[in-house]
C-alpha cells in the first residue's frame, strides 16, 4: 500500500494521483493540513489512524510512504501567538506520524530530507561527489564579502526556501551582487551565502526516481538578460526540453543520492559554452509535474514503475 503524506494544495501530488486514480492503484493520500474541525488524527499504542468526515483509516507500518510536502493546518482564527505555538505542535504531529511509520518503505526519509536539503552541507559533499561546484562562500563579515565580491561577480542566494509570508506569496531568487550594493550594518545580521557567478549557456534540472533520470534543458527566451535564475521567469517564457547528461555527471548523480539514502530527488545545474556542468542546487522533495507537462515525458510513469518495484 502506498501512503502519500502532503497537503490539500499540493499540485505535484495532484498530479500523481490522477495518474494513479487512472492505473486504479490502490494508495491512501493523507493531507495533514486538513485534519481539524471533522477530519481527526489518532495516535497510540499500538495504532495510527485518520478520519476524513465518517471514514475512518489506517496507517500500516510496512507498506511505501511517499513524503511530499506535508504541511500544518493554516489555524486563521487564532492569534499571531497561539498560531505560531500551534504551528509548532503540528510540526512535532507531523514528525510523530512519520516515526509511527518509521519500518515502511520511504520516498525520502524525512531525516534523509531534512540533510539533504541543508545547501552548505549538500554543496560540500557534491564536490566530494565529483561535481564542478562553484565558488562560495557564507559569512556575515562585511570585509570578506567585499574581497570575495571584488575578486568574483558573485551572486547572493537564500539558505533555505526563498518563499516567505503567511501565504508564501513572496520569493526571493538567486540575484547577482555588486560591491556597491553590499552595506556593513545590513549583511552583519546573518551570515549570507555568496556565490562566484557561472556564465551559462542553460540551465538543466535533473530529475531522479531511484535509477532512473530525467535531464530537461531550460533556457529563457531572452537568455537571461533580465534575470540570473530562471525561476523567476513566468513558465512562456522558458524553453524546456529533453537534454542527455554525461557520463561522468550521472555517476556523480547516483553517488549523491547514495550518500543522502534519496530514492527521488530534483538537481538543478548550470551548463557552461563548453559543456561543463556545475552544480547548483539538490532539492530532495522538488516539484515536477510541471515538466512532464511541458515536455511530454514520462515521468509519473517512471514513478509508478519505481514505487512497484519497491513493493
């Protein structure tokens, strides 16, 4: 039995489960953001159920668990103080279900997630891995930010997700530094990861289900004169397609998802004139639906066929 564990408005999980609703697969999909007012989790002893309206189900603790984004329930009603000990809880509910199903098959392990995601920790073992990995540097001293900014055009990049809000509405991308811009009393509050900019022909995003993966180039279409990530571009205006990797790159790709005990991963990478790629970014929970959309392929396929193999 597979068990997703997502959230309500999550569009990669969507986009799966209609590819599984048409396979008639047998799967449950727990969005942890709705489980109040009628909908309940129960934990104890022994057992791990949900109820959804008047249906009750079961948690099994050997079968495949996807983990796809669950969330905390939103709590609007409550004030700023009570949401923020509310959410906190939820994050530990959220922990608790995970570890009640701590001996089933995982797509990742959340722990496997979490080192993963970190980007100094994923940066520092994809060299080891054999990847071209740019220069960088994190601090908050202004005096090495200005060398490193001199002695490289460099951009600046968030640590961890670059959306914020209560909605998440806002975001903030990779953005090309200039010694100009760099003020002491402002980079002093937190360190801040700089990194030596690549001039790149493209862009790839590697997708992985266990050993099977997906390359597709993007590049948009005014090649990057507006901006340094293409993230920040509305999707009309990227072109997407399928693009083979080499050799040596897919070695390194299975020796990091190895080290980090992934089954699914999302690796973005830069690609230089003369085809050296650099690696940028590993996001262990990354969405894709949107490629297979734009370019055709197969990609809940190939993860279905892994999920079944797993079985």
């Amino acid at each position: 039995m597979l068990t997703i564990l997502t959230s309500d408005d999550d569009a990669t999980s969507d986009f799966f489960c209609e590819f599984l609703d048409a396979e008639k697969a047998d799967y449950n999909r727990l969005n942890v953001n709705t489980l109040v007012s009628s909908n309940s989790i129960m934990i104890n002893n022994n057992t791990t159920d949900y109820t959804i309206g008047t249906n009750r189900h079961k948690l099994y603790n050997n079968g495949i668990v996807w983990y796809r984004r669950p969330s905390p329930p939103k709590l609007a009603r409550f004030n700023s103080d009570e949401r923020e000990f509310l959410y906190r809880e939820w994050l530990e509910i959220i922990d608790a279900i995970s570890l009640c199903l701590c001996d089933s098959i995982w797509i990742n392990w959340p722990y496997n997630n979490s080192l993963a995601d970190n980007k100094i920790y994923q940066m520092r073992i994809a060299d080891k891995c054999g990847f071209n990995v740019p220069l960088w540097i994190l601090t908050n001293s202004y005096s090495d930010i200005y060398e490193f900014v001199m002695l490289h055009q460099s951009l600046v990049k968030p640590l961890s997700y670059g959306s914020f809000g209560l909605d998440e509405s806002m975001a903030i991308y990779s953005t090309i530094l200039n010694p100009t811009d760099i003020e002491e009393n402002k980079v002093s509050h937190t360190p801040v990861l700089f990194q030596k900019v690549i001039h790149k022909a493209y862009d790839v995003r590697v997708t992985v289900f266990g050993d099977k993966v997906f390359a597709h180039k993007i590049c948009p279409k005014d090649n990057f004169k507006k901006h340094i990530d293409w993230r920040a571009y509305e999707p009309n205006r990227l072109i997407m397609s399928d693009i083979n990797i080499p050799e040596s790159v897919e070695v390194s790709i299975m020796k990091l998802m190895l080290h980090f005990k992934l089954r699914f991963s999302a690796i973005d990478f830069s690609v230089t004139e003369k085809n050296i790629w650099y690696f940028l970014d590993l996001n262990p929970n990354g969405q894709w639906g949107w490629l297979e959309i734009a370019c055709n392929t197969p990609m809940r396929r190939s993860f279905y066929d892994h999920i079944l193999s797993l079985s």
